[in-house]
C-alpha cells in the first residue's frame, strides 16, 4: 500500500482563499494536501475537481481551470464597464401587433399572396423538412420568445432578457444559446406594463 501526496489548488470562487472543505479538508491561499492511497488517488482527483473545482497542481486540467478564470474575470469587466457606460436607448417589447408578424412561407419578394416554393419532397413528410428549415430558424426563435408569459419571472433574466433554458424547451432545441437570441431575437424584452 504506497500512499500519495498531492497539493491540490482551488480555482473558480476559492481561489487563493482559506477554509475548509466539507469539514475536513482545509484550504489556505488556495492550496490543500491530499493523501491517499494510489489506487483510488485518481477518484479523489476526480471529486475534487468535479465538486470543488481543484485541481493537482501543474496538472491540465488546473492550467484550463485557469483559463476560464482569466475569460470569466476578463467578462466580469466588460460587463462592469459596460455597466458604467451611458445606458443604451430602450427596445421594443416582445408584444407585437399581429400585422408585425410576418406571414410563413412568403419571401420578400413575394408579392402575389401566394406561398413562397418548397425546397425538398412534395410527400406528407414534415413540413420543416428540407432546405427551408434553416431559414425558419430565426422565424423559430422569435415565435417562442413571443410565448414567454410576462408575469413569470421564471421566464426572464432580472435584465428583461427572455432566458434562454426557457425558449430552448419551448422549441425542443437544447443547443440552443444566448448567441442565437441575441442575433434573432434583439430587442424582444419583457413588456414593462
């Protein structure tokens, strides 16, 4: 039975902090030691950096844990600076009148009242089915933010943002990010009624 000692280090919230983990394993300027038997050292490894964010000092996976900490503090202070910025002029509510909504299936150049063509089978298969499915994204998006109840909080970020868990199972899309509600749906907040 040959033990193992190593210096695990804190990263995220407890970097470079003091305390003690679960009560019994306590921290000093982010560092702590662990001793364990060789044969299961790798499952402590794993505990600790899964629950605990820390990581075997010059370890990779303490250098990513690293990395995110430097991209989220540097984030932390684009948004604090943007905070301090003069505020941006209001946008629109999500309530739309319903002759803002454009109809499907038409393009723009669609003048004649008549469906814009198919791309794909003409069969009974899905209707989204197809080329057409990427341009109904955006369509997608927008649709689902209007669905969002504005009494729920549960469906709003405390900046009037819809969030984005919530648009994401009302579209059966769990890929789906604050990267794409901001690219299609800017503007749509919650109504302030």
């Amino acid at each position: 039975m040959a033990l193992t000692e190593l210096i695990m280090v804190m990263t995220a919230a407890r970097t470079g902090g003091t305390g003690v983990l679960e009560k019994r394993w306590p921290y000093k300027d982010g560092l702590f030691r662990i001793v364990a038997d060789e044969s299961i050292i790798h499952k402590k490894i794993r505990f600790f950096g899964r629950y605990h964010k820390a990581f075997p000092e010059g370890s990779k996976e303490l250098a990513a844990a690293q990395e995110i900490d430097r991209g989220n503090s540097a984030l932390q202070a684009q948004l604090q600076r943007r905070g301090s910025a003069t505020p941006e002029p209001p946008v629109q509510p999500v309530v739309q009148r319903p002759a803002d909504i454009p109809a499907p299936n038409r393009g723009p150049a669609d003048t004649g009242g008549q469906p814009a063509p198919q791309h794909g089978s003409t069969g009974d298969g899905h209707p989204d089915a197809g080329v057409d499915g990427a341009a109904k994204f955006p369509e997608a998006i927008r649709a689902a933010v209007t669905q969002l109840d504005s009494t729920n909080d549960d469906h709003w970020t405390v900046d009037g943002l819809p969030r984005v868990d919530v648009v994401a199972a009302i579209m059966n899309k769990p890929d789906l990010g604050r990267r794409d509600l901001n690219e299609f749906a800017s503007g749509m907040v919650r109504p302030t009624e």
